[in-house]
C-alpha cells in the first residue's frame, strides 16, 4: 500500500503500525503519529494502516 512516511511518499507491506516500524528498521524508543493523532507504543499494534495514511516516526536526538 501506499502511504506518507515523514512527508515521503512510500510504499509498503506493513498493516499495522507495528509491521511498519520493523519493516522500515526503527529500532529502540521512537514517537509515532499517524494522521496528525500521536500513538503511544502500547496501541502500535492495533494501528490499523491504510492507504493514503501519512505517518511520522520521530527518534530522539541528542546533541547541543
């Protein structure tokens, strides 16, 4: 399917949230939105995708 990751057009194969982060190689702590509405970790895999869907994933940096 096609989606919006990080204001990129993509596609993938994922279905849920979950299958994203993994099939993307996101690892470790990460913030996730999908349409603007952020989810928390503990709901990622009932995150249903669905074509057109834009989603943001947000490691956190370190530096100054």
């Amino acid at each position: 399917m096609k989606i919006v990751l990080n204001g990129e057009p993509r596609q993938v194969q994922a279905t849920t949230l979950t299958d994203l982060l993994a099939e993307c190689g996101f690892t470790g702590r990460v913030a996730t939105a999908v349409n603007e509405e952020f989810v928390p970790s503990s709901l990622r895999s009932g995150c249903t995708l669905n074509e057109g869907d834009r989603v943001e994933i947000l490691s956190p940096m370190q530096g100054g």
